[in-house]
C-alpha cells in the first residue's frame, strides 16, 4: 500500500455514519433479542413461572382473597403483569454481568461505538422480551376469566405504562450487574430489592389488610401504584392522578439509575 | 505528523497498592511489530489495555498515530484493533453476525461490513462454520473468530495481547503469517507474549517488561546475543555431582554456566558444538548428569540474563514458559 492510499484511508477513518448512534444501538438490540430465538429455554422457563403464579393464586389463594365487589381475576392480571416485567428487567443485571465476565465489554469499549448503546440497547431488547411476556400473559388472562369493564383501548395506555416501569426497573438492574460484575451475585443482589417492591405491594392482595407501619409503603410505591394505575384503567374509577404518578415514578427512576449505569460502565472493564 | 504509530511517555498505572506499570517508555515505528515480552502480571496486559483506552492512566501519557488515549479515545478508538487475551466474542451469535456487529459498532459503512466478514471467514478458516453460533465452536476457533474481528474495520494499529496463548501449533504458525502480511501491507502491530520465540520470529523491536518496568529495549538480535543460542540444561539428583560438573566446565568450554540447586545451564552461542563439549567434559571425568536436554533460550532465560532472577519467583526450572497465574512477580 502507498503512503498515500494510507492517507486517504486516514481521512477516511474519521468519516461519522449518518445516524451512527441509532445504528450502534439497533445492532445491540439485535444481538441481545438473537439471545432469546437461540436459547429459546430462556424465554420459556421465565413465561412458565408467572404462568403458575396465574393458576394458583387464580384457583388456590384467589378465593380466600375478598377483593369486594370486583372479581379477583381482574384484581390479579394486573398485578401478574407488573411481576412479570419486574422479574423481566432483571435480565438486563445478568445479560451485561455475563458480557463482563466473557470479555466482550472489553471489546466494545476499544470500539469507536456511541458508548450508551451498549446499555440503551440491552434495556430496549428487554423491553421488547417484555412487551411479548405481557402479551402471553394476557392471553392466560382471559383464558382464566380476567374481563376489561371499561373498553379494550384501556389496555394501550395500560400496558405502555406497565412496560414504562418495566424498562426504569431494567435501568436499575442495569447499575446492580454492573456493580456485582457476576451473573450470579447480581441474581442473588436483585432478590432483596425485589421482594418488597413485588410482594410489599398491592399486586396481589389489598394494602388494607396490611399492617399499619407497612401501609405507606406498600400503598405509594411505584410497583403499587403502576397496577393500580392498570386496574383504574381495566376496571374503573379515576384515571388521571393515578397515570401522573406512574409516569413520574418511572421517570424517577430512570433519571436517577440511567446516569448511574452509563457512569458504571464507563469504569468497568 | 509523527513517524511513530505509538508513543508512550512515563506512564503510570496503579491498582490499590500494586504498581502494574511504574512509569514506561516506548516508541513503535509505524508499519513494524514491536513485542511486549514478560511473564504473567509484568505489565503486558495493563499497557495494552491503556493504549486500546479502556483503561485510564495514573500518569503519563500515550499517544497511537499522533492521538492522546485519554483526550482523543474517540479518534484512537477509530485506529486500532484489540484481540484480547480471552475470546471477546458473542457466544450466541453466528461467526458471521459477531463480525458483522464489530463492523457496525466499529463505525464501517454497511455495503463493505458483509464481503469484509466473508473475507476474513475465508482467511481464518471459518467459512464452513460461518453461520453456525459461537457456542459450538472449539477454543481454538474462537480464537481465530477474536483475531478476524480485531481485523474487520482495517485498523492501522493492532494490538495483539497473548494472540498465540491456546492455540494448536498449526494455528499459531498460521496466525503469525498473517501478522506478517499485516505488517507487509502498512499495518503496525504491539503484541505482547510470553514467549521469546514468538517475539524473535515476528518483532523488529522487543521491550521486556518486568514488574511494571521495561529492563530492556532493543532488537531480537541483540538480546539473544546477550544471552546465548542455544541452553544446555543438566540436572543432577546429588548436588555434589552438579558442584563438581560446574567447577569442571566453567571456564573450559564456550559458554556461560550457572548453577541453580541441583540444575546446571550452559548458555552459549556455539550451537550444537556446546552440547559435544559439555559431554565429553563430563564424560572425560565420569560424571553422569541423571536428564539432559538442549533447548532455545526461553524467557525465563532472558529474565535470568537480565535480572539475575527468574520469570517467577516460585517456578522451577522449566522447559516451557509459564502460563494461567497472575502476580506471580519476582
């Protein structure tokens, strides 16, 4: 090669790629979904497990649960959905502490890609294996007998809100994989933030029969407060501050763990 | 514009307490190999690891082809490629979309990243495992697939970081020709090895690097000058019959003997002739060495020769280099 065809190669090196960051992230995006259509069992065995949490609290605990005037299935779908997604996110703390140990971060960081699309895209694949879980869980809702008392356009806004809090927990779990740099000890570090905002909640039982002290919580935070959104939405009732507060919730959490996470990951390797 | 692809000034790297880098100096001219030669936990890595930008220096600073790695990474990052010591690679993926994500992510246009990926398939020897997920590939294939995708943007500067660890000998001489063309074709290449061999057969320059520090800095020929062709290494059980073969073939043949324990080693540039020296020597006083073996110098060698110590502190003396351990420093 003559000195000056390097020259002209030089030049060309620095040459940016119209929509350079759209196209950095739609490639890890793909990357991360191709892991769900060649592992399959990984999608199946997280589908299976809301899938019986569905069939026992609807058959076996559903009617020991006195939900008032409104059946307990239409009660319950919308706290499954907030679990299911809960428990989506937190593959993105496995996925990127899994690319750390393997070595492939490394590889990105000596790459002169748009550094957030290592994150933003893992978090929007999540997002999208979330999107096809709330779908599937829908459709074990209504085989079970879950009913939409308001008008089936509920669900739009509904489910946007649901995969909203969805994608700010994937933010989350985003900077706990990043922190633990191991699949596992991220696995074992997400249960106990898990455990209070699923379970503390109003997704399967009603605050009221909570105690006292547990009462604030279980009813303000955010997981409580998005299936309550869904339920105003699906069942009736007031509709608006109820969707502020979601919004602003998830909003929340994103502006707080998202610059957390990118900071993370710059130092990680 | 500078001649020199890269240029390293004093840098400085520590983690915690340990000093992995304790102010280095390099200079690699473009379009030649230089060779990081040291054992496990020298520095090698580290050094790599900052002039790829993944890493933020302590001190100094480092330059690739006239950009600072810390206040240009963006520019460096456009100019190098990085084949790390493990197989950075998407088990997931197909070989084919694990390159074609490095050309994205690696900023190539979209019509060229396709026949580049087939390209370097076809020169690494992958095409008929091409679309077929990384997780059924062999250690050895993996590899070659990090190599091929260090390569897919054409980067001017390479940086190889063990390139050779783990893999079988035909693929290794394979991967040394390729440098080779590499190099041929303009490009510059830093590897970093632990293996003299290696660094003598592919490098016009080798810094070797010890506890962070370069001890020496010059051509391949001048270091094993320095150090002899060829090793002959007797072993004794008896330590008396190692003392007395020592005071015998010191001074009597053409070459350097040294004495470790029950070890004795005979560095010289005499080739075979030393071997037929020492065992008439011995021979002549009937003294019967119990193991024998002629062998080139290893890098334990040139840290003997250099240091006065060896590569590890806690290795014994050893045909091959030493491998898998990590601050293991002298």
């Amino acid at each position: 090669m003559s000195t000056a065809q390097v020259a002209i190669e030089r030049d060309v090196i620095d040459r940016r790629i119209p929509m350079g960051r759209l196209r950095d992230t739609s490639a890890v995006i793909k990357r991360n979904l191709l892991q769900y259509i060649r592992v399959p069992q990984l999608l199946v065995f997280s589908t299976v497990q809301p899938i019986i949490f569905v069939l026992m609290f609807r058959f076996v605990f559903g009617g020991s649960i006195n939900t008032g005037p409104i059946p307990y299935v239409d009660y319950l779908m919308p706290g499954i959905f907030l679990q299911v997604v809960v428990f989506g996110s937190l593959a993105t703390a496995i996925g990127l502490a899994t690319d750390l140990k393997s070595g492939l971060m490394e590889r990105f960081h000596a790459l002169p890609m748009w550094t957030p699309a290592v994150l933003v895209g893992r978090t929007l694949a999540d997002l999208l294996r979330n999107f096809f879980v709330v779908i599937l869980m829908m459709v074990v809702g209504f085989l079970v007998g879950w009913r939409i008392h308001t008008t089936l356009l509920a669900l739009v806004p509904g489910v946007l809100i649901v995969l909203l809090f969805g994608y700010a927990m994937s933010w989350i779990f985003a900077t706990i994989g990043l922190a633990v740099k191991d699949p596992e000890t991220a696995q074992a570090a997400a249960f106990p933030i898990l455990a209070p905002l699923v379970f503390a909640s109003a997704s399967f039982v009603q605050v009221e029969n909570m105690p006292g002290w547990l009462q604030p919580w279980s009813r303000n935070q955010p997981v409580s407060v998005t299936a309550e959104t869904f339920r105003a939405l699906t069942i009736g009732g007031p509709t608006q501050l109820l969707v502020v507060k979601a919004i602003l919730w998830s909003a929340l959490i994103i502006a707080i763990f998202a610059p957390i996470a990118v900071r993370l990951y710059r130092k990680a390797v | 514009m500078s001649d020199y692809a890269v240029r390293v000034e004093g840098l400085v790297k520590h983690y915690g307490q340990l000093v992995a880098l304790g102010g280095i100096d390099l200079e690699v001219p473009e379009g030649t190999v230089f060779g990081l030669l040291g054992p496990n936990g020298a520095g090698k890595t580290t050094a790599v690891r900052i002039l790829a930008t993944i890493l933020k220096p302590d001190g100094g600073r480092a330059e690739v082809l006239g950009h600072d790695v810390v206040r240009e990474a963006p520019a460096v990052r456009r100019r190098i490629g990085l084949a790390g010591q493990y197989a950075a690679v998407d088990a997931n993926l197909t070989g084919r979309e694990n390159l074609r994500m490095v050309g994205i992510l690696g900023q190539m246009p979209t019509p060229q990243i396709m026949p580049r990926a087939a390209e370097l398939l076809d020169k690494f020897e992958l095409s008929d495992a091409a679309d077929r997920p990384l997780r059924t590939y062999s250690g050895g294939m993996r590899r070659r697939l990090d190599i091929a995708a260090s390569l897919v943007t054409r980067p001017p500067v390479l940086f190889l970081d063990e390139p050779t660890t783990g893999l079988d000998l035909t693929s290794r001489n394979a991967l040394w020709e390729t440098i080779e063309q590499l190099v041929a074709d303009g490009t510059t290449v830093m590897l970093t090895t632990q293996y003299l061999e290696e660094a003598d057969r592919l490098a016009e320059r080798i810094a070797v690097v010890d506890g962070g520090l370069v001890i020496a800095n010059d051509t391949p020929t001048n270091l094993k000058s320095q150090l002899g062709s060829t090793v002959v290494e007797i072993r004794f059980e008896k330590h008396d019959g190692s003392e007395r073969a020592a005071s015998l073939l010191t001074g009597n043949v053409n070459g350097q003997v040294e004495r470790d324990d029950g070890t004795l080693r005979i560095t010289s540039n005499d080739g075979a002739r030393i071997l037929i020296d020492v065992l008439r020597a011995l021979d002549a006083n009937d003294i019967a060495p119990d193991t024998l073996a002629v062998r080139e110098p290893s890098l334990d060698d040139v840290f003997l020769a250099l240091t006065g110590h060896h590569a590890e502190a806690d290795e014994e003396a050893n045909d091959q280099p030493v491998k898998g351990r990590r601050g293991g420093k002298a």
